[in-house]
C-alpha cells in the first residue's frame, strides 16, 4: 500500500508532467570561481606583454638561436614557481635544447602539459610582420601555433601557485622546440612523459568559434624520387633522360587522392628539379604532405604509389616511393570525449558554450594516446590562418581559456582518469 508522503510526492511529479516541460525547475548554472576568475583578469595585461615578446621572436624549426631565447625568457618564471627546469638536448642535431618543468605537490594525480615554441616561419619573419593587434585581434608569426597557448600555461601554473594550489602529485610542463617536423628531436622524451602521467593537456590553438580538438589526423611525408640520366640540353638532349619530366608524368597519381575535406587528403608540398639551365635533370624529387583519420589509409596511398612507380614513361628511369611519418592520428575515443565532457561543463561556468571537432593538424596529443594517456587537445587560444602570414588569435578567448585550462587541471587534479590499454 502506498503511503501518503509517497502518493504526495508521486501526485506532484504528475502533475508537473501534465502541466509540460516549462512547468520543471531549471537547473541552477555551474559556479564560477570569481577569485579565479578574478586573477585570470589581472593577469593578461602581462599575458599578452609576454606574448608580444616572445612572437617578436622568430624561433622556426631549427633555430637554434631563437629557440634558446624564449627558452631563457620562460625558464625563471618557471624556476621562480619553485619548479624544476631541465634543459633536455634534442634527440638529433640541428635543434635547440627542449625544456621540461617539473612541480611537485601534495595529491596523488599526475598531469602533463604539452606545448611547443617552433613556428613554420623563416627568420626574419617577425622583424617583416611583428606582433600586431587589430580590435579583437592579434597577429604575428606563432601567436597561436603556438605561443598563445605555452604563454596560457605559464600563466595558468602562476596563478595557481599564488592560490596555494598543491592537490597534485606532478604537473610537468614539456615545452618542445621540433614539433612543426613532427617532434624528431622529442620522441623518445615524449614517450617518457606520456606512459609517467596521467593525462596529457594540449596547448594547440582552439578553432573557431570557440572548439578545443577531440580529433586530429596523422601526418606523412611521401617522398617520389627519380632518377635519370644527365645531358647536354642543346648539343646532345637525346642522350639524356629527363627525370622531372618522369616526375610529371608520376603526379597524375597524386591527383587521384582526395586534396581537402575530414577524411583521407594528399597535396604536393615541395617540387625539386634540375641543376642547371642546360642540363636534362637527372633527379627530381616530389614531397606529398598525406594526412589520414585511419593509419590504415597510408598503406593505401604507398600502394598507390608504388603502382605508379612500376609504370615510367621516360626510358631508363627509376622512380623510388619512401615515407617519413610524423604524427599517427588522435583518433575519436571514449578518453578524450569523457575529458571534452569535463572541459563543456568548466566553460558553463563562465556562461560560455565550448564546441568540439577535429582538424588535420597532427599533434603530441596523438602520442599520449597510443600510449594509453587519456588526451585533450586544443586548449589555448582560438585561432586560424595557422602557418600563414594571416595567422590570428581572438584576444577575447585568452582570459576564457587560461581559466579553463586552470579549472581542468584542477578538476583532473581531484579526479585523474584512468590510464588504458591501447587498442583495448
């Protein structure tokens, strides 16, 4: 028999079922720490000072020089945080050491932080087309890939630490100089880092309107290499067999592959002929930049390749298909999403609604994940243009995105994720 308290309560949510949806309470909104907030405010006046500095630093892969320098503007603040800071040599020649930040604090979770100070851009390209703002934006070669976001986790680490926030076990900061190669001279660290943490936080730029990436392509290089035979161009061209003719000939099957769109793409990047004006190029050289959502999709291209290779047009040349690969695929994943989860619910806080998706750019955050470390990536300031001298941040998300990202490592702080078996 039903008692009274019991049909009351039953009566009543029948009641507000009749009278329709609207009839419900709202939820109350998450709440947002104001003092953090607060801090995050004061803070960007000097946030974006810093930024100015170190985008007015050309440091392209392999610059030995300019990476040094914003390395030594980065490390005392991290030094004066208490934290310990390695200046890790890169794993081939050519490239300025890496950095890694290590505090130390009193809990049980232990969390990694990923950015990197290499930009595409040549030298002299900041003395060219210097930090700039225009309104609600700012330009300048890196502002967001990614300067914006290694700035955001300096910052985000000071503010916390000024707060007494020590409820972790580890918080490093790797801070790597190659990652526009596809972290050559980092491998063997990232993979270090990655099975001794927890969970991996990525400092790549957010994608408009306001996303952080819960998927990325892998990406690989496919070299087509021919070799010919040189000649005289005007006495004796018979004699000779024309390599990058061959070449032209071995695109057609580049063509057949998708070029944009969220799937499988493959685009000519770097074309190489010829020695001189007057003679038959004896090599030539084709690099194809592929990126793939399935790792599967690279065999399928070598295959293609490969086909085209056996098929010369040209007499008497040889053509050899080899593959560099960068970074395998962040795939869609139960991990990141429970993450991205998180992160939606962090932003309510401020009233704002976070997008999720995916784009072709690789990343460390792949790595974590072959590795079993439950990854999130895309957390700095949004941004576009990347690798383009129209590359942008919007300034109005950098307070929104530091207190994200200090909330999120608050929260993974309190409940770390599970690491999983990959493939499983």
């Amino acid at each position: 028999m039903m008692r009274a308290p019991q049909r009351r309560r039953t009566t009543l949510a029948l009641a507000l079922l009749a009278a329709g949806a609207t009839a419900l309470p709202a939820l109350a909104a998450p709440r947002k720490d104001e003092a953090l907030w607060k801090a995050a405010e004061a803070a960007r006046p000097e946030q974006l000072k810093l930024l100015e500095t170190l985008v007015n630093i050309d440091s392209g892969t392999g610059d030995v020089e300019g990476g040094r320098k914003v390395l030594n503007i980065l490390a005392p603040r991290l030094e004066a945080l208490g934290a310990k800071v390695e200046r890790v040599p890169a794993e081939i020649p050519g490239l300025p050491d890496n950095l890694v930040a290590t505090l130390k604090g009193t809990g049980k979770a232990k969390i990694l932080m990923i950015g990197h100070i290499d930009t595409v851009f040549e030298p002299g390209t900041a003395a060219k087309w210097p930090y700039s703002t225009n309104g609600d934006r700012a330009t300048g070669p890196g502002v967001g890939d990614e300067k914006g976001g290694v700035i955001q986790a300096v910052v985000a680490l000071e503010i916390l630490t000024a707060r007494g926030f020590r409820s972790y076990d580890t918080i490093t900061l790797l801070l790597e100089t190659s990652e526009e190669r596809g972290s050559p001279g980092t491998r063997a660290l990232i993979d270090r880092l990655v099975k001794s943490h927890e969970v991996e936080l990525n400092l790549e730029p957010g994608d408009a309107p306001d996303k952080i990436t819960v998927w990325r392509k892998g990406s690989s290089t496919f070299n087509i290499d021919v070799k010919g035979r040189p000649a005289h161009a005007g006495i004796a061209p018979q004699n000779g067999r024309n390599a990058a003719t061959e070449l032209v000939h071995q695109l057609a099957a580049v063509e057949t592959l998708p070029k944009s769109g969220d799937g499988l793409t493959a685009n000519l990047t770097i074309l190489q002929a010829g020695s001189r004006y007057n003679i038959i190029p004896e090599n030539a050289r084709a690099q194809v930049n592929v990126r793939v959502r399935d790792k599967a999709d690279l065999e399928r291209v070598q295959a293609v390749f490969e086909e085209s290779a056996r098929n010369t047009t040209v007499p008497d040349t040889k053509v050899t298909v080899s593959r560099e690969n960068s970074f395998p695929p962040l795939p869609s994943n139960p991990h990141t999403d429970a993450l991205a989860e998180r992160a939606k619910g962090i932003y309510a806080e401020l009233g704002r609604e976070l997008g999720t998706g995916g784009n072709g750019g690789a990343s460390e955050s792949a790595l974590a994940h072959e590795a079993g470390t439950p990854a999130l990536d895309g957390l700095g300031p949004v941004g576009g243009d990347f690798h383009t001298d129209k590359e942008w941040i919007d300034l109005t998300t950098i307070t929104p995105r530091t207190y994200l990202l200090m909330r999120m490592i608050q929260d993974v702080a309190a409940r770390p994720p599970k690491r999983f078996t990959p493939g499983g």
